[in-house]
C-alpha cells in the first residue's frame, strides 16, 4: 500500500491561484477525507494526486515515489469519480473488466478479478446486466468495482455520493467504509458534505480558499476546532457562535471562568448539546422558542435570544416544549469555546 506525501503544492488557473502551499502526508492504509466549501481547491488537490491537474510548484510522491511528470496510468492509483462514467452498451462484468482489458490481461484473469471483486461488491447477481437496468447505488458499486479489478496503491473518491439521494448515501457511506476496512488500501475521499467527512475519515483534511485549515480525526476537529471556520464548518446543526460584547456581565461571569477571562475573547462559540435548559433558576440568558425541529430520539430549540441572535439548542426528543415558550439557557462551561478578533482560537 502507498503513502502520499504532497510537499509545498501549487496551482493557479490564470491569476487565480487556487492551491497555495499545500504540504501534507497521508499515511499508506490511511481513509483521509479532504473536506471544505464549494471553490476551496479540494477537486483540484485530487486531479493534481492523480495526475489530471498539472502541477505548478511543489512535489508529490506515491510510495515513496516523485510522480510529478509520470502519467495518470503510471501512477499507481485509480479515481472513482461523481458521474460513475460506465459504458452503456457494455454489462456490468465488461465495464469492471474493461482495464483490464485494455492492458492486455488473458481472459481467465479478467474473469477471475472481475468474480472476486463482484463477490466484495456484492455485484455476483448482476455481473450481466446493463447501467440502464441497475440502480443509482447500483452504478456506483460498479464504479468502484472498476477500480478494485486493477489492484490500485490508493483509490481517490471524488464526490461518489453527491447524485445519490439520502437513504443511498447512507448505504453507499457502510459499503464504502466495510471496503476500506476489507482491501486495506489508501483512500483519499473529497466531499463538501461534513457528515461523510465525519462518518468515514480516519483524519479530517480542512480546506478553505486554497489552504490546509486543520487536520485531525473527526473527534479532535469537532471537539477542539482551531479557529471559528472549522468551528461553524464541522458540525451539523453548526456551533452557535456569540459576540462577547453582546453578552451582559452576569452572562460573562456565568459562562467563563477568571482563567478564561485572562484574554478577552471577542467571539464565544458553544454546540448545541452542550446547552441546558434550566427552569429551575433565572439564566442570565434567557430566550422565546422560535422553531421547535422535533427528530424522535433529538429535538433542536432555535431560540430568539434578542440582541444574541437564534440559539440552537439540542434537547432530548421525549422534552416537550411549545412555541414562543420562554426558557433559560445555561453554558456548560467546559465545552464553551473563545476566539479572538481573528478567529483564532484563544
């Protein structure tokens, strides 16, 4: 299996530089997922690993290996893209067997890697059918199947599920963590979506605006997120996020402790779990339900909370609240976080 290791990585597309200065390591049977809003660079990052962006500045190195001028079917790695790009006349078994193929594989080979890859996929049943007949999950499996016959160093994911409805997504996100987990390959997998960052990476990748912002495991960046971007990115629904000149004095007191009020934060920022509602005693921050979202075992709060903005609370599902209720909130002070004026975090 192949370590990557991207070393001050460059790339502009005219006057726009899109990557700025990229250095990362990815570890050989790593599952690292590249995450970050719309024209971050993440796309761009992936096509330059797998040799479909020309770099810039900077080198990449695959096993060990510098890769910069060598073509994409040199490199080693196989891309599983957001169209999954299956020849429509071809079935199931000739779309998996097709590079294999083309490379010059004897028959019985092909035959032997497309069935034992079907068997991972569970494909078996549909080894000849066509695209048109096969689901959306279905053609993605496939897709990936492609990949796996070839016996890669790493597989890149480059937004797999983002045509997939819900309910596929979900399926699609076990399949490809129980693949991970079977082929023991490096993965690297791009996504705007941080509920598939959260649920399938060994580390967190966190890019905005061409740069590494923070990289962890999913627990690290949501629990201790160094600055307020990765702060309101991981998470869903995102932290609330509070100026602290809005905050009266008795509020300050009761949220922070003398130790944290050493350096002023200008910006305070607490999860939505990690709020109480308290009927027994007056909070210093009170509100009105706006919008109760009732989810069965969950309920989320979004509280009118005058010159604080809506304060999103997470309750448990089986508390019973009514619009425009008036309720106390109270900060659990261990899980409340403060920023400076630039967003780091104090």
């Amino acid at each position: 299996m192949a370590e990557i290791q991207i070393n001050s990585l460059s790339k502009s597309f005219g006057k726009s530089k899109v990557i700025k200065d990229i250095s990362l390591s990815i570890k050989s049977r790593s599952f690292t997922v590249i995450v970050g809003p719309s024209g971050c660079g993440k796309s761009t990052l992936l096509r330059m690993i797998a040799g479909l962006e020309k770099i810039d500045a900077g080198d990449i190195k695959i096993a060990g290996k510098l890769v910069n001028d060598l073509p994409p079917k040199d490199r080693e790695i196989a891309m599983v893209f957001q169209s999954y790009a299956l020849y429509p006349h071809m079935s199931v078994k000739e779309n998996m067997g097709f590079s294999l193929k083309t490379a010059g594989k004897s028959k019985d080979e092909i035959r032997e890697k497309v069935l034992e890859t079907a068997k991972v996929l569970r494909l078996e049943k549909l080894l000849d059918r066509h695209p048109k007949d096969l689901s959306g999950g279905q053609r993605q499996r496939v897709a990936i199947g492609r990949s796996i016959v070839r016996a890669p160093s790493a597989f890149l994911f480059d937004e797999p599920l983002s045509n997939l409805d819900a309910a596929l997504r979900v399926e699609m996100r076990l399949e490809i963590s129980k693949l991970h987990k079977s082929l023991k390959s490096t993965m690297i997998y791009v996504t705007h979506d941080q509920t598939e960052a959260m649920t399938l990476a060994d580390r967190i990748v966190v890019l905005d605006d061409g740069k590494i912002i923070q990289v962890g495991t999913p627990r690290e960046l949501y629990q201790n997120p160094a600055n307020l971007f990765v702060a309101q990115f991981i998470g869903s629904p995102k932290m609330n996020i509070i100026n602290s000149n809005d905050l009266t004095t008795s509020a300050i007191d009761e949220i922070c402790s003398d130790k944290q009020l050493e350096v002023i934060p200008q910006k305070l920022g607490i999860r939505p779990e990690h709020i109480k509602v308290n009927s027994k005693r007056q909070s210093a921050i009170n509100g009105n339900i706006d919008v109760i979202e009732y989810l069965g075992a969950d309920s989320f709060l979004f509280v009118d909370c005058a010159n604080l903005g809506i304060i999103t609370v997470r309750v448990d599902g089986s508390q019973e609240f009514k619009l425009s209720e008036t309720i106390n909130l109270e900060f659990m002070r261990e899980n409340t976080h403060f920023f400076d004026s630039s967003g780091a975090k104090i």
